[in-house]
C-alpha cells in the first residue's frame, strides 16, 4: 500500500485513528468466520465526512477498502481477502433520532443491534429484525448481511425494516436514498443495498421502521423425542392458520452443550425442542398458545412448557439465543451452515445431514429457524486439524447441494462472503452471476468495496478444499 | 433509429402467431400518454417472450411492457415506443405450494383470479392495489403500485420471494427464490421491483402468502373536519391496534364510497378502518375502534361484518382510477406517516385555490395520499405549476409527489416523478448496464431514465 | 517454538471461535472499540503467540496492557475463557524473560512482601500527600520518571487520610468467650491507607455483631503482583501470609472488607498447590476466607437498630460478582434490611467501573471511559449513596462522581451498617 496514502489517512482522521502496526493488522485479519488475511491499514471513522474522504482516497490510490462493524461475520465478510483498508465504523454508534409519530429511527451504523433495541422498549417500540448476535452485532452488519434472525417468519428480515440509508459510495461521492417517506421515485438503491456485504459502498446513517410492541406474547417450548415430529409440528402449526412470530428448533447435541453453560432447564435425552412464540393482541394468544400445545402433543411432543411470565420466556430464549456459543464449549471450532430450504423439506433434509455427518465422520448438532426453513447444521472440529477441516468444507458444500435439491438456497442470513463464494453456482447458472455484476459495476466499476467477496471465480467452478 | 418495421413484424408473427399480432390503427388502443406503437405482440410463454424481446433488440426496437393496462399512465410519456409486449396471456399458475405458504404465477395472471386459487386453500396474497380484477402479476411488482393494506402487510417488496425477468437481451434470468430467508448474492428482486421495465420484463414471480384471515370487519366514520379524523388515526398508530388499513377520504371520496360504507347522506371526512384475524382480534378492534371513533367527536360511525367489507374495501381501493375519467390528473403523495393529513389538505388546498374538482384517499398509517384531480378546462401550465407546488410542499417533508395518469398533452408538461436525488448517478449507471442501448421504456422513468 | 508458561492454557486459547460476543461486556472495548482492546483481541494474541505467527515482543505484550482483568468477557462467552488468565500468564511469561520495571520490582518483591515496609510506603505515601509532595511531582512529570504512562493520579487520589491505619495482632470487639464467632481480619492495603474510617467502622459492626476480632499482622494479599504477571512475587507474597497467618485455624473466619483481597485470598490453594510445604495450610487458610457481608448473612446478622434515611445503590467489586467469588445477594440483602433506606438497583452493577487496582493510573483515559459509562448508570437511579465491597472501586466512584459533578455519597457497605448502629437517625 503507497505510504502517501497511509499519510493521507492520518491527515484525514489523525495519527491515532490509523493503524498499521504489526500486531494490530493481525487483530483486523479475521471475524468470526475460519480464514484470515492481513489488511494494511486500519481506520477509525467517526462521521460520514470522514468516511467519504477516507473512500476517495482509496480511491485516488486504487487501493481496497472494507467496512467493518463489529466482526461478527460468519461469513468472512470482514476479513479483508485483498488486503487494503479496514474501515473500522464501530465508533459512529449513537441513536440520531427517534422519531415515535413518523415510525422511524435514524440510527449510525455501528450501533449494537441489541442497543437499539434496549433504547427503544422503555418507550414501548420495537425494531423487529433480532439476530441471536444481537449484542455483539451493529445495524451496519445487519444492513451489509440482510440479517435474520428467529422473528423473519411472522416479521420479515432487515431489508423490510430498512428504509432508508446515507451511503457513502465506491467513488467517495455521498448519497442519501429512501428515507422515512414511502416509495422513493426511481429504482430501490436501498433494497439493492441491504444484503450487499459492503461491496456497494458504506452506510453511515440507516433509516428503520419501527413499531409498537406487542401488547402480549406467549412462548411454549415443546419437547420430542424424534427430529420429524418436531418439523411436521410446525407445519401443523401454519396449516392450521396461525403465523406465530417464531418458531425455533434445536437438537440433542445443542441442548446438551446449552444446559451444560446456562442451565435453563432442558433435558439432555430428548430429540429436539422447539420453541414457539405467538405475539400481537391478547385476546387470541391463549386460545392460539392451546391450539399450538395441543398440536405439539398430537405430533408426538413429550412435553409442553408455557412461559409463565417474562423471566421464564427469557429463560426459554436464552438457551437459543446461546446456541451457537454453547456447542462452541465442545469443540473449538464449528463450520456454521446457513442453507434455506421450504419448512416441508426439513425433516428430509435434516436426515440427510445427519447422513453427511457419518459419512464425514463429523458431529453435526442443528439449530435451525423452523418457521422459514433457514438451518444451522453446526459442523464441529479442530481447527489445528488441516485433514478434519477438509472434510469438513466438503461436507458443507454437501449441505448446501442438498438444500437446492430440496427447492432451497445456499444462504438463508450470513451472506456469501469467502466461505459461500463456490457455492454460488449451485444456484445461480453465469446469467444470474452477471446480472449481479452489473449492479455491482452500476455502484462500483472498480471494485474497491470489499472485492473478493460473493462472485464465484469466473468460469471453472472450484470445490473447497 | 426506427426499427425495419417489417422484418420485425415478419419475425414476431413466426414467434407468436399471426393473431397475437397487432399493427396499425389495431395498436392505438395500446398507446402511452399519446404514443401509439408500431405493433403490439402478445407472447403466450415465458420463452416466446425472450425470442420477442430478443427479436426487438435485434433491430433496435423500443419495447413497453404491458400487463393489464392499469398503470399505463404511470411514469413520462415514452421517448420511444416501437412495440407493445403484452403480457396478458401468461395465466398459468406455475407452482402453488400451500403447505409452504408460497406461489409462482406468471406475469399475466390477474390479482383478482390468483386471489380465487388460493382462497381454495385458505390462504391470500396481501397485495390490494387498486383494479385487481385488470392489474397482473408483473405490472404490480413493475409498477410497486400498492393499496391500503399495505399498512399491516408490506408492499410487493416484503411479498416477493423472487422473479424470471428477460433482459433486454433476450436472455431470461432468476433472481430469489422460493423462500423467505434468501441472502445468496445480491437481492435483486429489490432491482426489478418498480422498475417500470425499464431493465427488463417480468415473467413470472413468486411470492410469499398468508393464511387467509379467520374473520374480518370494517368500522367506518364520518368527521365534521380533518383534523378530527387524523387524529383517530393518530390514537390508534399509538396504541396496540393492529389494523389492516386506515383509509381517510376527503368529502368527495367520502360521498363516493359511503353507500358501501352504510353512511350514506352524511357529508364530511372519512375514516374507514379495516380489521382482519381472529375472531377474538376482529372483534376487540372492532369495538375499539367504534370507541376510537365516537370519542374523536365522529358525527356519524358504522361497522361493517365480513362480506360488506370486502365490498366496501373494493371500493375505496378502486376509487381515484374510477374517478379518473380521460380528463383526470392522479398524483400519488408520499411523506412521513405523520404528515398524511395535512398533505390530504394540501391536495385540497391546490384544487381549492384552482377551482378544480378534486377527490382525495390517504392510505393513514403509511404517509401515501392519493388525489385525483378534475382540472377541467385548465391551462397546461397551470396545472403543471400547481403539481410543482404540491410537489416542493412533498419534498420539503422529505417525501415525494409522483404523477399516476393525466390526459397526454398535459404529461407532456409535467414531470411525473420530481427530484432525481442523491443516488440518481448509480442509477443512471445501472440502467446503461442493463439496458445500454436504451431499448426498454425509454424517457418514462425518474430524470428521464 | 511454543511459549513453556501458555501450554497449560492452549485448549483454553483454542476454542476461541471468534464470535466476538465479547463486545456485549467488555467496558474496555465499549471505549475504544479497538479489537486489541477486546478479549477476542486478546484471545487472537495469544493464539498468534501459540502458533508462533507473534513473537513475545514487548510490542505484542502492549496490546494486552489495558485488559481490566474484570472477566466481564467471560460473561458473555459461552466456553467461559477467563481471558483474565491468559493475559496475566502472557505477561508472567515476558518478564520472566525481559524483566520487568524497576518500581514492580521494589514494590511486588520488597514492599508488599512485608508488612511493615507495606506500612512505612503508605505513611511515606500519605506524607507525600499532605506536603503537595505528590501533586509536585505529577505536575513537574517527575512521576513519568517511574511509568511514563502514570496520569491522572492526584486526580483520582485527592487526599489521604491524617493517620493510616496501623496493623499489628491485636484483639477487639466482644469477649472471646462470649463471642458468636472468633474471626481474623485481614487489613487491606486500599483501604488501610485510603479509608481507615472504613476499617473502624468495619470492626465496630463486626463486634456489635458479637465477633471477637483479632487485627491479623498480614502483608499485602500479592493480588497485584499477580496482575502484573509477577507470579514469582504474588507466590512469595502468599507464602508469607500463610505463615504469618498459621494461627487461621484457631479462627471460624478470616474477614476481608475488600473483595479483591477475599477473592484473591481464595485462590491460595490455588496458587500455591504446587509447593508440597505450603499447599496444605495455603487451602486451609483459603477455607476460611470469608468477605464482609458473606461473613455477616452466614452469621444472620442482618438488620440494623437505628435507621440510615436515603436512597442507595450497590456497584459490583468485580472480584466479588459472579464472575469470582460471587457473592452478590449478600451485600443486597444487608443494604436492604437497613430501615429508612430505599434500594434501588443499578444498571449494569456488576460492570467494572475501571479502577482495576493500579490501572485507572497507567491507562487513565480508558479507565476515565469505563467510569463514565459506570457513573451515567449511577445517575440513571437518582440515589443518593452509592454502596460497594472495595477500595478501588470506592476511590475511583468518588472520583467519577465529582468528574461528573454528581451529588452522592460513595460509601462501604460496613460504613452504612455502622451508621445503622446508632441511634442517629442521619448517615454519617
């Protein structure tokens, strides 16, 4: 990287907010996905001004740039593949306005998802979209990922919570799009943004919808003692006619490694629990909680919980919401699967992961989003083991085969980023990939924003290794 | 340059068919504010519409998209208009998977018959703009147009799991899929959607469903004055009600309406009020609301079970398209959700200060006002000025003011969509790489695009 | 080639996954919001040094200087890595190579090793208080001689006490033979020569409870020379206090009012498990360790006569939240049985409020940040004391608490049971 431009950075921010010391570009090499890459200067941003100049002087360079909020990227969206500028965004982290009359916050990007949250409830609103990383992960990455999280089935994702953005663009130029009124004139910029993984540029300022919290919510928790009957419960569940706000699996794997660290009161021999939550007004929810207990227990469930109050409903979720840490206690590391498939296809295709883990010779607990068909095989392993390793990509690459043979996808919310970028071809034939590069050109023609992220290697098709 | 117009036509009749072929004074009915196309063509596949439009670019013919023609007023008048593609016999239902909540239908499938498909299973699609019974598949997502019910469902980019679009190629690709959670590459559903087939044509789309609701009813009120009305609306985007539409209607919405509504012979502003769900939930709003309305000082209120909703409902969706007429000026506002009212009174104020007939339906709750102007007799840049005015009103509140229809000389006046914005160069940049050679819906979109 | 000292702790570095979930608790990191700040930081330097892809540099070992220690990463960490302990043999590991700073030395090897050099360095301490001595030398720079990073210290530290207090075995409180309990106070160095009024007041509740107290003579309890990676000198440290303290077993208790020297006290077994002459008696004398308000609810000496009128919130010693030794109803349960006193309960009470020992001095603006964050939650209850177990913390809220220009009181838990005590209706 050109030492003028690393001077022009600290003109920019000030010495301190650059770094490039060895041990910190070491620091800024990876995110919680499993490969890293050294970038060659780090920045910290603290307004849109900076940000823009900061791009344009990557730009006059032709040097990469990566945005970067939190690193919680499953993905390896943040890890910056082809070295470059690390835009740290952390630090723009405040609520700029809460705006009750008009339904909408104004919010920076490097605010944990979770604190928006927290800042909203006692004023009796709600931003919907809660991924379980949600208070380790910022707007910015919900916006980058078009996160999800377990309320997508009743709620929707970020990008339908997402209305507006300040984007500063690959060429520097600022851009404010949408906003808090409905249906901006012209092309959706802001729909194709969300979910773009910082290869179009860098919010600094997100416009979202919020709402009222629900009057009332009533969390069950059923217990089975087959995977099957869990899944065909759900279905029962929405032929039925209700929408419940949530519907949450997990297997015995999970649920042994989640009472082992938090000891919420699961038991270690079951097959798979399933939490279920149905919120709104209150005057249907016991009647909707009966139908839902009594469908569970028609499908096979052991038994039911209720959630009693607010302290057993946190109880209940914290289990969930712990999930992924938990198998973490197992093994030291997981290859996270995030395949979507249609929520009749889950038990069929649970059957076949588990078939891939004996074929591979590897553990694979599940945690999965039952309502909209986005599972979480979580793939275990040493990571110091290169052989183990292998086998483990192949065997996510099998995963996500078997979630397009099943009508489904490759990625349901952690984005392509490194670790999905062959798989790509599994859906999409070269037509799809280009009509994808076209919007990227439209926002980037020199690919300075975040390049070497979710275009497959053009032509041959590479398999993990 | 003007296509070999009968190389061109030689080639689509071999595609289509002879008798889904149309020239000369046969495509005036197909015309676009004033433009009448060369020929109009009505492919009945999916591939049939890629070997159209490829058979167009070939000879560098502009092409307008068309579904079921309810939205043809939408947008500048075209620069050029060469070929009508009309989408209408594209009906086939191509997947319904009611276990899974999701259907695929192609473009030229009308709202009002995919709606009867899966009402047979229970379940509906929560799109409810107006002219079901004519809008299709693809002109509703082309054209982003909405109802009332989008307060509690979304708009068709919160309903479209994914697409087939022929590019201007020819060549047909997808975009999404068939489920909810989808973030493999980029969302380029969000690209298509209100693009107004200026980067390509739909032809098919899949969406996401609800279970159809339980039960529904509408509680209806009369207010001496707007205030009065807007700020039920208010209370109630306050409390935990969770309606499916707020409609508010100006005295001559109103008067139109009002015998659907049960409120016949009482003059005055408007709030109608649908609820959908349970029969607990139906009920419970129900009675709030009537509370609602009769504590905001409602002269008059009403309440309306399952069938007469749906009619009603009907009817308040349908009302600016039916009260356009050939001399008519629809304008859609849209502003933050706080300034609802007050911009149905400045659509009042315009035709007020103008002398014009005016009816005007504000969709509460979602910031869209939607007035149907009778400028009559009126100067064209009289009218032009005065949607200008309205329109820097709209964009001073951070909002917009877009042109649905008006009679083509006065589009030729006006700009139907306003500021262009700050992301305009992006988009300008998208369309070239789309569509370099400018073939599709050229001159109708925002700045010219 | 692998680090000898950090084997112990590979499987521990290994199952860092990086979810960086850490963020959620590391008052640190919501300062800087620099990753060599964060416990996965910290968690990627030591696996960088496991892997032989970092050097032991002094440079590497920097990025680990402003880890508070607090665990407050633990927490929210689902393999629980007590980051704590990685960064602490990280540093033991550099200066057992490199040496470590001329006042670490003095101080962890000579000073704190012996009681009474321990208590001539505070009476030289808090004369160099009162003479303007200390606030001379911050102002000249002369205290950048010793650290250069030393900042902020008269700042946090204001005045010192007249008189300090003074150890040395002597027994108080009720009749040995009557008495409910024969307990060994441990004097703490904080609050020893910071807040001796606490230490009064603590052996006046302790016998009006009914304890026959005997004033141990320990040494420091060796917890920041621990801190600093000095394990050679906390060891040392340890093992003068289990001989100085050989008489434990006549005790039913040894009672520390400062949690960091309870917790620590804890861990003697601990530390010393490895040395077959010390191990023993080391766990023996860590039995019977019991902190303030543990040792005063195990008794049922809960409630007080007289009344204190208020409002009062409870700060979370790190070393005494649940991180540690957890003991955090207790505290709650004595505040709350005292009549006239309204509780309220602080948000985020168990977060560090950054006084970390020593650490506010030689990292001031980060601890400044950590305060700030602690001090907008105090605000947040509108109460007008606010309560703890620990002489950092104590000093460092009352420091926060005039930053800010906040009205209210900090005071020790001992302090409000004291004034409890008498019939004085108003707290002192």
């Amino acid at each position: 990287m050109p030492h003028t431009l690393t001077a022009e950075l600290q003109q920019i921010v000030g010495k301190t907010n650059v770094l490039d010391a060895a041990v910190n570009l070491q620091l800024y090499s990876y995110d919680a996905y499993l490969e890293e890459r050294r970038p060659d200067a780090v920045v910290f941003v603290h307004s849109t001004d900076e940000v823009a100049r900061i791009v344009r002087a990557c730009n006059r360079h032709g040097v990469p740039f990566v945005p970067r909020g939190g690193g919680t990227n499953l993905s390896g969206g943040t890890i910056p593949v082809k070295g470059g500028v690390v835009i740290e965004m952390i630090r723009m982290n405040r609520i700029l306005e809460v705006d009750l009359p008009n339904l909408r916050a104004r919010v920076q990007p490097g605010l944990f998802n979770l604190e928006l949250g927290n800042a909203l409830a006692p004023l009796g609103y709600q931003y919907l979209p809660d991924p379980a990383s949600q208070k380790a992960a910022t707007l910015g990455g919900n916006v980058a990922e078009n996160s999800g999280g377990p309320h997508c089935f009743k709620y929707g994702v970020t990008t339908n919570h997402v209305l507006g953005l300040t984007v500063v663009l690959p060429d520097g130029e600022v851009a404010r799009i949408g906003g808090k009124a409905p249906d901006t004139p012209g092309y959706d910029l802001t729909g194709a943004f969300v979910g773009s993984e910082g290869t179009l540029g860098i919010c600094t300022e997100v416009v979202v919808r919020i709402v009222r919290l629900a009057e009332g919510v009533k969390t069950l928790l059923a217990i089975y003692d087959r995977i099957e009957a869990g899944s065909e419960t759900v279905s029962a569940i929405v032929s039925a006619g209700m929408v419940p706000a949530t519907l949450e699996m997990m297997d015995q794997l999970v649920i042994q490694a989640v009472e082992e660290s938090i000891h919420c009161g699961l038991p270690l021999d079951c097959a798979t629990v399933l939490i279920i939550e149905v919120d709104g007004l209150r005057d249907d929810l016991e009647r909707q909680a009966r139908e839902i207990a009594d469908l569970c227990r028609a499908h096979g469930a052991r038994e039911v919980r209720v959630a009693k109050d607010d302290a057993e409903r946190a109880a209940l979720w914290a289990g969930r919401r712990g999930a992924f840490g938990a198998v973490a206690r197992i093994t030291p590391s997981y290859l996270v699967c995030d395949g979507t498939v249609p929520r009749t296809a889950l038990p069929a295709v649970l059957k076949k992961v588990a078939e891939v883990g004996r074929k591979y010779d590897l553990r694979i607990p599940n945690v999965f989003h039952a309502g909209d068909g986005n599972l979480h095989p979580l793939i275990l392993f040493d990571w110091r083991n290169k052989e183990q390793k292998a086998r483990v990509m192949q065997a996510g690459m099998e995963i996500l085969q078997t979630c397009v043979a099943a009508g489904g996808t490759i990625s349901g919310e952690h984005g392509v980023g490194i670790e999905k970028m062959d798989a790509m071809r599994l859906v999409f034939g070269e037509p799809e990939i280009e009509v994808q590069r076209k919007l990227k050109r439209a926002f980037d023609p020199k690919d300075l924003a975040n390049p070497g992220k979710m275009f497959p290697a053009p032509q041959e098709v590479r398999h993990a290794a | 340059m003007p296509p070999e117009a009968g190389g061109l036509t030689r080639r689509l009749s071999e595609l289509v068919g002879g008798e889904h072929l149309l020239g000369g004074p046969a495509a005036a009915g197909f015309a676009v504010d004033g433009s009448t196309p060369l020929l109009v063509v009505r492919p009945g596949t999916q591939q049939e519409v890629e070997a159209v439009v490829a058979a167009c670019a070939v000879v560098g013919a502009a092409i307008g998209p068309r579904g079921g023609g309810t939205a043809v007023g939408l947008g500048n008048p075209p620069a050029r208009l060469d070929v009508v593609v009309c989408l209408d016999r594209l009906t086939r239902i191509v997947e319904f998977d009611p276990a899974n909540l999701v259907v695929s239908a192609e473009a030229g499938v009308r709202l009002a018959d995919l709606q009867r498909v899966l009402a047979a299973e229970r379940e509906f699609l929560p799109l409810d703009p107006p002219r079901m019974d004519r809008r299709t598949v693809g002109g509703v997502i082309a054209s982003n147009a909405s109802g009332p019910s989008r307060l509690l469902y979304g708009t068709a980019r919160d309903l479209v799991l994914g697409l087939r679009v022929v590019l201007p190629s020819g060549e047909r690709v997808r975009c999404g899929g068939k489920v909810i959670k989808n973030v493999s590459g980029y969302d380029m559903n969000k690209v298509f959607i209100g693009s107004l087939g200026t980067l390509g044509i739909i032809t098919e789309a899949t969406f996401k469903l609800l279970p159809a609701p339980a039960g529904r009813a509408t509680v209806a009120g009369v207010f001496a004055d707007l205030p009065r009305a807007a700020a039920v609306v208010t209370r109630a985007l306050e409390s935990f009600l969770l309606p499916e539409g707020m409609e508010l209607l100006d005295p001559q919405a109103l008067a139109a309406v009002a015998p659907g509504l049960g409120l016949e012979g009482s003059g005055g502003y408007g709030l109608a009020v649908a609820v959908a769900g349970s029969q607990e939930t139906v009920e419970r709003q129900a009675r709030d609301f009537t509370q609602l309305l009769s504590e905001g000082t409602a002269i008059r209120t009403n309440r309306l079970g399952p069938e007469a909703s749906l009619a009603a409902w009907r009817g308040i969706r349908d009302l600016p398209d039916r009260l356009l007429g050939s001399e008519g000026v629809a304008v859609k506002i849209g502003v933050p959700i706080s300034r609802t009212a007050p911009f149905l009174a400045s659509a009042e104020d315009l035709a007020r200060r103008h002398g014009w007939r005016v009816a005007i339906a504000a969709h509460a709750g979602s910031g869209v006002v939607r007035a149907v102007y009778a400028a009559g007799a009126a100067a064209p840049e009289v009218v032009r000025d005065g949607v200008e005015a309205l329109r820097r009103e709209a964009e001073a509140a951070e909002g917009s003011l877009v042109v649905e229809a008006a009679p083509a000389a006065l589009k030729r006046h006006l700009d139907a969509w306003g500021k262009t914005g700050e992301g305009f160069a992006v988009m300008r940049r998208l369309k070239a790489e789309f569509d370099p050679r400018g073939l599709m819906n050229p001159g109708r979109f925002l700045g010219g695009i | 080639m692998a680090i000898p000292e950090l084997v112990p702790l590979h499987e521990m570095i290994a199952k860092c996954n990086r979810c960086g979930f850490c963020q959620a608790g590391c008052p640190v990191f919501r300062v800087t919001g620099e990753e060599h700040s964060l416990s996965r930081g910290r968690l990627a330097v030591a696996r960088g040094l496991m892997l032989g892809q970092l050097d032991l540099t002094g440079e590497v070992v920097r990025a680990l200087d402003d880890c508070l220690l607090c665990r407050g990463c633990t927490a929210h960490c689902f393999p629980a890595l007590k980051t704590d302990e990685i960064v602490t043999t990280i540093r033991h590991a550099y200066l057992s190579r490199q040496g470590q700073p001329m006042w670490q030395r003095v101080l962890f090897r000579s000073v704190l090793a012996d009681s009474t050099r321990l208590e001539w360095a505070g009476r030289l301490a808090v004369w160099a208080k009162r003479t303007g001595l200390a606030t001379l030398a911050e102002k000249t720079g002369a205290l950048k001689l010793a650290d250069a990073r030393l900042q902020g210290v008269n700042d946090v530290v204001p005045t010192l006490p007249e008189k300090i207090f003074r150890r040395g075995e002597r027994t108080l409180g009720a009749e040995p033979a009557k008495a409910k309990a024969r307990i060994g106070y441990f004097a703490s160095c904080g609050l020893s020569f910071q807040f001796p009024e606490v230490v009064e007041a603590t052996l006046r509740v302790l016998g009006r409870a009914g304890c026959s107290i005997t004033v141990l003579d320990n040494t420091c309890c060796g917890r920041p020379a621990h801190a600093y990676g000095d394990f050679d000198a906390a060891r040392d440290i340890a093992r003068r206090n289990v001989e100085r303290l050989s008489s434990a077993a006549a005790y039913d208790a040894i009672v520390s009012e400062c949690g960091s020297c309870s917790a620590h006290l804890k861990e003697y077994g601990t530390l010393l498990k490895d040395e077959p002459a010390y191990a023993e008696p080391a766990a023996a004398l860590a039995r019977k360790v019991r902190s303030f308000s543990e040792f005063l609810v195990g008794l049922g000496a809960i409630g007080s006569p007289g009344r204190v009128e208020g409002s009062v919130t409870y700060h979370d010693p790190c070393h005494l939240s649940n991180r540690f030794s957890k003991i955090t109803a207790q505290p709650r349960k004595l505040l709350k049985a005292i009549p006239g006193l309204a509780y309220k309960e602080l948000p985020e009470a168990d977060w560090c409020c950054g006084a970390a020992g020593s650490y506010t001095f030689l990292h001031h603006n980060e601890a400044s940040g950590v305060l700030d964050r602690k001090m907008g939650n105090v605000q947040k209850t509108g109460a007008a004391i606010l309560a703890t177990e620990c002489p950092a913390c104590m000093m460092h809220l009352a420091y926060g608490a005039r930053r800010r220009g906040l009205n209210v009181q900090v005071r020790h838990v001992s302090q409000l049971l004291d004034a409890a005590s008498a019939a004085s209706p108003t707290p002192r």
